[in-house]
C-alpha cells in the first residue's frame, strides 16, 4: 500500500508541481478503504484515479484570477458561495439599509442623486392610454384612471417607491380600500418599508423551507404569500399605551402586494440598495472634504508667527516659546530683535481637490448608470457632443427602469382598478366589465427635451416625410397620447378658421436655420 501510494505522489507531483505536505497527508488518509485496506486492496483504478485528481485539485486552474497567491489572498478574503438569499440575509439588508439611508440623510451628493433619478424616472407621472376598438370607452377609462391617480397621488407614491430601492434596496405597496378617496374606486396603494415584510420569529419557531423572509413560496419558486409586520420594528418601544408586539403579523395573498426591487441574481426574492457599491466612496468623499476644511481652519487660525533666524542661544531677545499677543487693526509695532513676522501658508485645498472629487462622484454615479455631469449637478466640463453621448445611456437606463415599473407595479395595479371599477354599477362602459381580462393598453411617460429643439424638429419632419414614424411615436417621445394632441389641434384650427386668423405653417425645407457642427459644440466653460 505505501508503496502504491508512494508512487501516485510521485507521480502527481512530477505532473502538477510539488504537493505541500498537508496535501501529502490528505492524499493518504484517503487512499485508505473504510476498513483500512489501500488502493489495492479494494479501491482498485478507480480509487487510485480519485487520488490522483485529489492530488492535483489546487492546481490545475489555468486562469490568473482563480489562483490565490499572498498578493491577493487579502483582496479575495470576502468571496464567498452563499446562495442569491443567503448572500442578501436579513442582517446583510438591514445594516445596508441602515448605512445607505443614514448617507442619503446626511450627504448632500447622496440625497441629490437619488433625487434626480427618481424624478427623472418617474417625472409628472405616467399616463394611460387604451388600446381597444372603442375609442369612446377608451377615453372614458382614461379620464376615470387619471382622475383616480390624482386622487391618490399615484406620482408621488411612485416617486416614494423608486427612492425607496436606491436607499433601501425594495419598495412594497399594499393593495388596499380606503373610503376617504375622492374616486369612485375606492382602491388604494399604501407604501410599507422593507423592514415590516419579515418572517415573525418567536422563541422555539422553525422557519418553513419555502419562506425567504416573509416571502412565502409555492412548489414552483413563486411567491404567493406575504407576511407583513402590523408595527415597523423600529416603532418606539415608550409610546404611549406601552410597546407594540414586535410579532404581530398578517398573512396577504402576493395579488395584494405589490414589491419593486430589482433582482441581480437567478432566484433573489429580496433586494439590496442601488447605492450600495458606491457607500464606501460616499464616506471616503466627506471624509476627505472634512479634512480639507481642518487643515484650511486650522492653517487660519494662526494670524502671524514670529520666528527668528538666529542659532539656539543666539543674538536674538529671548521670547517665551507659544506665547500669545493680541494684535489690534491697521497697527504698526516694533519685534524684539532678531525676530521676524510670517504667515502660516494654507495648503488646502489642493490643486487636486477638484480632480478627486470629480474622478470619485464619477465612480460613485456609475453604480446608477447615471452620468456626471447629472450627478454633480455642473456640466462646466461638457461641450454640446459629449453631454448628448453621456446622457444616451442615462435615458436608457431610465427606460428600462419604466419598463420595469410597469410590469412590477403598473399593469398589475391597472388590473386591480379594473377589477374594483367593475363593481361599480355604470361606472365602466359594458366592454370594459370583464373582471380580471386583460385589456391592452400603454403607458406614456414624460418626454426628454432635446437641447437643440430646431434641429430635433427638421429632423422630426423629414422622417415623417419619409414615413420612417409616426405621430404616434414622435407625440410619445415626448410623453404625450397623440389622439389628445390631434383632438385639440384640431379645436385650435378649427377656432382660428371662425376667428379668421391666418393659419401659419412653416416649411419644411429651411426655415431652421442651419448650424455649422463647430458652432453646436460650444467651448469649456472652464
């Protein structure tokens, strides 16, 4: 037996390289039967074959980021294989959670940055627009949506739960009645945070196999339930009426509710802040902007210095080292002799300053695929080309974001409206009435402006012209239904026509004036 084994080191060894000797010591411990006996004496090939690739596991990776050297062990330390949620477990989400708000709280860059994207994302809201054959039942659907999303200020909830995932990672709406509604339908959508949807734990409880945090699945991975907290877990514990109980929960069907996030691995049910790659950098940009207003203070807080030229023991009239002397404006005063006045220089900020800012907002905004010109509110550094290529891949990312919200939130809460408005006796026209049909429709979001509207408009025409578009995608490029366009255009004609003012048409072929590309780019503002 030792000396097949002998031999199989050997051999591995001149093959793959030399084994440590704990490999060694592994290698033949399991060369070994269950009853002692060694590779001949019941493991045969097989066993030997097994102790070979043991042998040479740690070092067949031929890719220079699967070895593990003393240079990167360090750097690699925090890898790890944990599943999609064991990765995003409760205690991981809550300090992120904890860390991302306290920094959007207290960062000015932070809080702006979430801002922008939710506005920019949602914007005024998102309109609806019917795509059935009964233009009459489609307007009225339209108007009775629209007068209900005001009444329960659909924007803004909207606005809430796209803040909600850059800062807490999830957003969760519950589908719920509220008879104080100013709307037919009383269907409302109440915003809970992510901490009140959690798995109730009390002493002695096994949670089941098919819940991931208060999200209860089915046979097939789905969720079908919610378990959500009646009080956040961060209630205060001194109300009045005593503390509320941390584990008092209902269970709601997953048709209730509603939960946004955005899952970056096959199989993740809860998500993990948009900002949390970039909350290192936010604390390494405040840090370094505090110590560069300390080393300014303190550079200023020292008026004058006297100091002398003079060798230790000199010729110089003896002072009392760090004393003080109170100095009166526009004076003029006499120095012990040998003594000289001097400043003390401010070397902060540095020259670097503004270039370390600018690098590390970059990094911070690239998390959000948003560009930096949007991030730091300032486009000194831009010229006309450069800001339209950097903001291409911003206004997609914002599409795909919409498109997002539509399939998570909007289709599912039109079909909630649909399904309460139908109870309503008269209120939808007898087309609509179907409960739980699906009905075709488009969701129309606010238009980007272009930042040369002449030129966007010539080249509006001249697809039309070519019919390469049509209203309908050139209104909703702007965010708004073309029926509604047309519909007023036409009163407006209609109204100069009877008023008899001219009805003034611009042509298409020059009446924009054109630019030369030199005088679109327009030149650094620093």
């Amino acid at each position: 037996m030792l000396t097949t084994i002998a031999n199989i080191l050997g051999r591995a060894t001149r093959e793959r390289g030399t084994l440590s000797p704990a490999r060694a010591a592994a290698l033949a411990a399991s060369s070994a039967g269950p009853h002692g006996r060694g590779l001949r004496g019941g493991g045969g090939r097989g066993a030997r074959a097994v102790a070979v690739r043991r042998a040479s596991r740690s070092v067949l990776a031929k890719f220079d980021s699967a070895q593990t050297t003393p240079d990167n062990r360090k750097h690699w330390a925090a890898a790890d294989g944990l599943s999609p949620n064991a990765a995003v477990s409760p205690e991981v989400r809550r300090i992120l959670r904890s860390r991302a708000r306290y920094e959007v709280a207290n960062n000015s860059y932070a809080k702006g940055i979430v801002l922008t994207l939710a506005n920019d994302t949602i914007g005024t809201g998102p309109r609806l627009q019917m795509l059935t054959g009964d233009a009459a039942a489609n307007r009225r659907v339209e108007e009775l949506f629209e007068s209900w999303a005001e009444a329960i200020d659909l924007p803004g909830k909207l606005r809430t739960m796209r803040l909600a995932r850059a800062e807490s990672g999830e957003a969760f709406g519950l589908l719920v009645s509220s008879p104080s509604i100013d709307s037919p339908v009383k269907l409302d959508l109440r915003l809970i945070e992510p901490e009140q949807v959690a798995t109730p734990w009390r002493v002695g409880m096994r949670v089941p196999d098919n819940e991931v945090d208060g999200v209860v699945l089915d046979e097939h991975g789905v969720p079908v339930a919610y378990r959500v907290l009646r009080h956040h877990p961060g209630d205060c514990g001194g109300c009045a009426g005593g503390a509320p109980d941390p584990a008092a929960f209902d269970t709601l069907p997953a048709t209730s509710v509603l939960h946004y996030f955005r899952p970056d691995r096959p199989g993740q049910m809860r998500g993990i802040p948009d900002i949390t790659p970039a909350l290192p950098l936010f604390a390494q940009l405040r840090r370094y902007t505090l110590a560069v207003i300390a080393a300014a203070e303190t550079a200023a807080d020292f008026a004058a210095v006297l100091y002398t030229e003079a060798p230790a023991n000199g010729e110089a009239d003896p002072l009392e080292p760090m004393d003080e002397v109170e100095l009166e404006k526009r004076m003029a005063t006499v120095l012990p002799g040998g003594w000289k006045l001097g400043q003390v220089h401010a070397e902060q900020p540095t020259t670097s300053y503004a270039e370390f800012k600018r690098e590390i907002l970059n990094e911070i905004a690239r998390c959000l695929n948003m560009p930096f010109n949007v991030a730091a509110g300032n486009s000194s550094g831009y010229n006309y080309a450069s800001g339209r290529l950097d903001h291409q891949t911003y206004f997609k990312s914002l599409r795909v974001d919409q498109h997002h919200l539509r399939l998570a939130v909007l289709d599912r809460l039109l079909k909630a409206w649909l399904d309460e408005a139908a109870l309503v006796e008269g209120l939808l026209p007898q087309s609509m009435r179907v409960r739980s049909a699906a009905i075709p429709h488009t969701w129309f979001w606010d238009g980007v402006e272009h930042v040369d509207p002449a030129k966007e408009a010539t080249a509006q025409a001249t697809r039309l012209a070519n019919h390469t578009t049509t209203l309908a995608a050139e209104f909703a490029r702007q965010g708004r239904d073309w029926e509604d366009e047309l519909r007023q255009r036409a009163k407006e004609l209609a109204l100069m026509a009877e008023l008899g003012l001219p009805l003034t048409t611009i042509a298409q072929n020059g009446s924009a004036p054109q630019r030369d590309e030199e005088q679109e780019t327009t030149a650094d503002a620093t």
